[in-house]
C-alpha cells in the first residue's frame, strides 16, 4: 500500500505528517510505503491514499486514491483516527 502525506511545498510540514503517519501506521501493526510530496507531484503520482489538509484536498480531486484529510499534522491521535476509518 503506498500513502502520500502532501502539504503545499513538500518540504517540512509534509515530513513531519510523513513521520507521524509512519509512527500512527507502526502502532497498527500496518506497513506501508509512506512518501512526503508537493500537491503538483501528488497530481501525477500513483497511490492507494493521500493525506493531506482539507484546503489541499480541493486540489486533489479527481485522484484515484483516498483523500484522507488531517486537520492537524502533528495529532497522532486524530491521524490514528482518520487512517482506522479508512484501513
């Protein structure tokens, strides 16, 4: 299963969305192919899901993977929360 964690730039804040996930994902006993990316690289890139802030999302539309939407990167229980109800 791939996931991309996605902010705006694909620098820091979709690193740290990365590690949390992996983090959330380990805890699950899930394993995953988790990539931190930039929206445009998210566009064209093939996933099972992608995570990201509701305001990203928009920008996601059309995607063939999940849109998972985080409303707080660094909430390791509201990223637990949201992946249980997609896994």
């Amino acid at each position: 299963m791939k996931i991309l964690c996605v902010c705006g730039l694909g620098q820091g804040t979709s690193l740290i969305l990365r590690m949390n996930v992996e983090n959330v994902l380990s805890g699950m006993g899930i394993n995953a192919d988790v990539e931190h990316t930039d929206v445009s690289t998210a566009s064209g890139t093939a996933a099972e899901y992608i995570i990201t802030s509701n305001e990203l999302a928009q920008s996601l539309q059309g995607h063939a993977a999940k849109i998972v939407i985080v409303n707080n990167y660094f909430d390791n229980n509201e990223i637990k929360q949201k992946l249980e109800e997609v896994l």
